[in-house]
C-alpha cells in the first residue's frame, strides 16, 4: 500500500463552518437559519477538516418589520390633524396645583432650616444665656441653702439632744403643743429645698427647677406681705396671741428645756418677767406659793436684775420674790413689767429697723423673682433654635 497523502479541501469548504451537534443546533436556531450549521449532524455525514472558527459578519440592516410600516401611515395622519382645543374644566386644576407646589416648596425650605438648626444645635450669635445673670442667681441661692442647712441642722440637733436628754422627754413631747425646734426644722427644710432648686436651676440651667423657685418665692412673698397687713391693723389680736403663747411657755417651763431657753432669752432682753407680771409664774406647779417644791413663791433667774459688780449670775436671785411682804420692807430686785408690754415698747422702739429688713427682704425676693424668670426667658430663647 502506498503511503496515503493528505488531500487539500476545495476552496469553497474552507468558509464552511465546522459541524455541530443536534444540541447546539436546538440552542442556537437562530444560527441554524443563516446557515452556519451542516443539514446532516449524523455519523453517515462527510467528515470535514476543522478549521478555526471565523466570526460572522454583522448582516446588512434589515427593513423594517411589517407592522412598523402599517403604523407608519397612522401615525402620520396623527401628526395631520388638527389639534382640539381642551375644556376649560380640565385646565382649572392645572391653575389649583401651582400654589400648592409654591406652598410644599416653602414648607419644605422651612424644615430644611428648622434641620439645620437641629443637626447643629447651635444658636444665632447674640442669643445666648446671659453668664451674670446665672451666676447672680447661683451664689444668691447658695447663700441662702447655708442659711437653711444651718437652721434645718440646729433644729434637728436640738429634737435630737432633747430626746437623748432623758427617757422621760419622748414622752413628754407628744403632750407639748409646739416645740419651737420643730419651727427651726421647718423653716430650715422649707429655705434648704428653694435654694436647692435655685442653685441647681441656675447653673443646669433647668426651667423647671427655675420656675418651681420662682413661683414659689411669689406664694411667700404674697403670705408675708399678707401677714404683715393683717398684723398692723389687727394689734391686739396678735398681742393675745403672744400672751397666750407666754402663758404657755411659763406653765411647761421646766418640761421643755426649749421653751426654759426662749423664756430665759426673752424675759433678759425685754427686761420683763411674765407675761403680764411677775405673779404670772404662779401658774407654773413649780414656782407656785402652794407648790411642795424648795421653788415655791420664786420666779426664774432670768426675771432677776443683773448686778454690775457680780461676775457670777446668781440663779437663786429670785427665791421667795412673790411671797407677801409688808409696805416698809424691800422689794426684791427682779423685773415687774409683763413681756407682753415689753413686746410693744419693742415694737415700737424698733419700728424703723423693722420696717428697713422688711423692705431688703421683700427687694431680695423680687430680685430673685426677676432673675429667675429672666434666666427662663435667656434659657428657653435659645431653646427655641434646636
């Protein structure tokens, strides 16, 4: 046999594409109407020499499909006619909406202010909180919470020492109708939570520890100013009061170590002994002339008149000073005035003084007043631009 040769492909299979499958074929029918796929696939098919696979070229462009060219005559009889005038009534919305999209876009560029304040936080220049004014406020307030730490500490210390006096004192206090360290506590708790709410208000800057302050201190200086009137054109009435109150204190003298104090304190500075007199102490079970006490017939040192050349006080100074003596012989050295009396004469000795501490307190108040509300306004105009 000879040696078998390799034959050249005619010049017109070289452009043939090389065969495929019946899977290809089914995936890609579009190439199969272009012919680029052999009409036999099979194994009784001529075998045909591979050959690199060539791209196609892109076909002419094509015309236009037939339904494209039956809308073309529509559409240019559309383009034709003449154009309807529309209704009046479909024109009137167009009219409505315009100012309304006007109106969004304003609201619109009203939130966008209002975000931009927001993101950050932050005021114009010249609208702030003004510092002399917090700071007023804040020392001014924190002079008045030592003021009521001071009396709210005295008054507990006193309820406190008196209890721990004697076992006999706590069940004695019940039966006492006001123990003037109570008072103490009162005023002391009442003075301690306004300047705390001050103080705190003021350099938080909180408004409504501001404004509890500050409405609080109007209900305060409405009562005193109240009080007061009522007092000066109702003497007598506040007088009685007072005697009542004496009359009190003298029969719990030595039941109320409190009240012995305030007695003692007031009967030295007014100069006075009793409420009315030095027979007043006759109501008190130790110092009455019945009593079985060594005290009897006596009135406390405190009604005694101080000797200038003693240096010691002498507590027996006012033994047997109510007892009966006859006309010529002496009378004992205590005071004879009634301390409700004194009270007046005090009263109206000291009217100016009072009168000046009363008008400094009621300007310190409404200065306060005026502080407090003005730091709200500072706090809530700056507020406003969050």
């Amino acid at each position: 046999m000879g040696r078998a040769t390799k034959t050249e492909p005619f010049p017109g299979e070289l452009e043939r594409p090389p065969p495929y499958n019946i899977n290809q074929e089914m995936r890609y029918p579009e190439m199969r109407d272009q012919g680029y796929y052999m009409q036999q696939s099979g194994p009784s098919a001529p075998q045909q020499p591979q050959q690199p696979y060539r791209r196609p070229q892109q076909p002419p462009p094509q015309a236009q499909p037939q339904y494209e060219q039956n809308r073309q005559p529509q559409r240019q009889q559309q383009q034709q006619r003449p154009k309807q005038q529309q209704p009046p009534k479909q024109q009137q919305p167009k009219q409505q909406q315009q100012p309304k999209s006007r109106q969004q876009q304003q609201r619109g560029q009203q939130q966008a202010k209002k975000q931009s304040f927001r993101r950050f936080r932050r005021a114009p220049p010249g609208v702030e909180v003004s510092p002399c004014i917090k700071y007023t406020v804040f020392f001014l307030n924190l002079l008045f919470w030592l003021l009521g730490v001071f009396l709210l500490g005295f008054g507990i210390w006193g309820v406190v020492s008196k209890a721990l006096a004697s076992v006999e004192a706590i069940a004695e206090v019940a039966g006492i109708g006001f123990d003037p360290m109570y008072g103490f506590i009162i005023v002391g708790a009442v003075i301690f939570l306004l300047a705390t709410s001050g103080c705190i208000g003021a350099l938080r800057e909180n408004t409504c520890m501001l404004k509890f302050f500050a409405y609080s201190l109007i209900l305060i200086l409405l009562a005193e100013i109240t009080i007061g009137v009522l007092a000066y054109f109702y003497q007598d009435k506040v007088f009685g009061i007072l005697e009542d109150w004496i009359d009190g204190s003298i029969k719990n003298y030595y039941d109320d170590p409190d009240t012995q104090f305030i007695m003692d304190g007031l009967q030295e500075s007014l100069q006075c002994c009793g409420s009315t007199g030095p027979d007043d102490w006759e109501k008190n079970i130790y110092f009455a002339c019945d009593s079985p006490a060594r005290s009897k017939c006596s009135v406390p040192y405190s009604c005694c008149q101080p000797d200038p050349a003693a240096d010691v006080a002498n507590y027996q100074c006012g033994f047997g000073a109510l007892e009966e003596r006859n006309p010529g012989d002496p009378r004992p050295d205590i005071y004879y005035t009634g301390c409700v009396e004194g009270m007046k004469n005090w009263f109206v000795n000291n009217a100016i003084v009072l009168g000046v501490a009363g008008g400094v307190l009621i300007i310190l108040e409404c200065l306060s007043i005026c502080l407090a509300k003005s730091l709200v306004n500072d706090i809530e105009c700056v507020k406003s631009y969050w």
